[in-house]
C-alpha cells in the first residue's frame, strides 16, 4: 500500500496514466479532508445502494394494500415508519421511490448539461453573430422560473415520468451554457489553442477534444450543485400530478396523498418530505466538496 501511495504521488510521472492516477488520489485526499463533502457522498452512496437493492431491502411490497392496517403510526405492527392511507408500507415506499429519483436524476444529468456544455462551448468558441444568437436563446430560457416552464412543458407533453425528465431537462440546460460560454471565452485564445489551430485542426475538434474537456470540472460543480433542485422540481411536477402516476411510490406523490391527514397523521407527508430534505442535502455538501477539489482556481491544500 506504501508503494502504491508513493507511486500516485510522485511529483515525476513518468506516463500520462501514472500522472491522471495521481491527480485523481490527490482529489480524494482534498475531499476526505472536507468532512461534510464526506457526508453528502455518505448520502449519495446510500441513495445509490439503497436503489439498487430496494427490492431485497424493503420489507414489504411498495404496491400491496392492507386497509385493515391503514395510517397506523411508526413503529407499529411492523412498520417502522408507519404506513399510509390504503395500509401500503411507508418505509418500503421511500425505498422503491429512491429508484425513481435516482432514474430521474440520472436522466437529467446525461441530457441538460450535454446540451449546455455544447451550445455554450459553440457559442464561446466562435462569438460574434453564433454566440449572440445562442446566448439569447439562452436569455429566453433564464427568463422564465424553471418550475413554471417545466409545468407549462409537462401541460403540453402530458404527465407522465418521460414527460417529466424531459421537461426538466429542456429547462436545466442554460446554466451549463452560461458556464461553459465563460470558461470558453478565456480558453479559446490559450497559446495552446492557438498552436493546435496552426497545425491544421477544425474548430470541430479543438472544441470536443480541448475547450470541451477543459469545460468539464465548472460543468460537473454545477451538476452536483443542481442535483437538488431536480429533486424538488421532480417531487413538485409530482405533487401536483404532472410527474410519476399513481401508484408509483414518487416522494412527491406521496407527500402530495398525505397532505390531507398532515395534522392528524403527520407521518404520511412527513417520512417522503425527509427523504426529499436528506437527498437533497446530500447532492449540495457533495457539491460543494467537489466545487473546493476541482476548481482549477482554488489553491491546493
């Protein structure tokens, strides 16, 4: 283990994998300082794993109803944190709803920052009429509150889970763009840039292979960053109807059918609104852990 640490840190990599091995190690050590980054990854790694194996971890099925047991409170009969207004599984409920945040999450983040990373790469790199016309597009979609144009997209589109992640990701992109454009335009007149376009490459190529990658770090802060914010418009779009169908156990939705009993049966609302509130802490502490280890700008520690 002493060699291998030596070896990750040595100041004189002698190859490119040695060398984005040791930068790697050298993160993980920055972020293992940073204690509540350590806890949102806590968090997240638990979001993960608890979707992955929701079908072996819960203790009921998500779907069966049991009126005879409906909103009895946590810790009884077997149900820890109490079960709902048809006798469904509370606990067992959150756990197959983590499968549906996480498939969200995952949806959006593969979709909303490629399509800003590329507009904005574009409009950065080659300015001029391109960027005008790209960042007043751009302008357009910052215009209006994101919540208010997803539920204007889902209305058109229709409710509905695919319904949802499109319209989240057709108005989670212009962040991306906004931050991509400015690392663009102090990248683009690099010396490094510059030598790659007298040797003959396409602007095509220098943006995928060199703007595009030096984009990436800004680009992956601010996904983490806004991982959150998914998550409430998610649960939102889903409160009202417009996200997940019922009897899809969305956390959302289910705040959404436990409203009515919130004063008497509290813990119908309350365990998915938890849920909701601890995810998204999780994704902002992480956020901010990788914000202080990858930013190019933040001295090493």
């Amino acid at each position: 283990m002493t060699t291998l640490r030596s070896w990750l840190q040595d100041p004189s990599p002698t190859s490119r994998r040695q060398a984005r091995l040791g930068q790697l190690w050298l993160a993980w050590l920055r972020i293992q300082r940073n204690r509540l980054a350590m806890a949102g990854l806590v968090i997240v790694t638990i979001l993960v794993l608890v979707a992955a194996f929701a079908p072996w971890i819960a203790p009921y099925d998500p779907f069966v109803q049991d009126l005879g047991n409906r909103l009895k409170p946590p810790g009884t009969t077997g149900h820890w944190l109490g079960t709902d207004d048809f006798g469904r599984d509370i606990l067992s409920r959150i756990i197959h709803g983590a499968r549906i945040t996480l498939y969200i999450i995952a949806l959006v983040a593969v979709t909303a920052p490629v399509l800003g990373l590329l507009i904005g790469t574009v409009a950065g790199y080659f300015g001029g009429w391109i960027d005008a016309v790209l960042m007043r597009l751009t302008d357009i979609f910052l215009a209006f509150p994101r919540l208010i144009l997803a539920l204007a997209l889902v209305a058109v589109l229709g409710p509905g889970i695919e319904n949802a992640v499109l319209a989240i990701a057709l108005t989670a992109w212009p962040p991306y763009a906004r931050v991509a454009r400015a690392e663009t335009l102090t990248i683009r007149s690099s010396d490094y840039i510059e030598a790659i376009r007298l040797q003959g490459a396409t602007a095509p190529r220098i943006i995928l292979g060199h703007v595009v990658p030096m984009c990436l770090p800004s680009v992956i802060i601010r996904v983490t960053l806004d991982m959150a914010g998914v998550i409430l418009i998610a649960a939102g779009l889903g409160f009202l109807g417009l996200g997940v169908q019922p009897p899809q156990p969305e956390w959302g939705l289910m705040i959404s059918s436990g409203r009515k009993f919130l004063f008497e049966q509290w813990w119908v609302a309350t365990m998915p609104g938890l849920a909701i509130f601890i995810v998204s802490l999780g994704f902002n502490l992480l956020g901010d852990g990788l914000r202080d280890v990858l930013d190019p700008k933040s001295a090493p520690k």
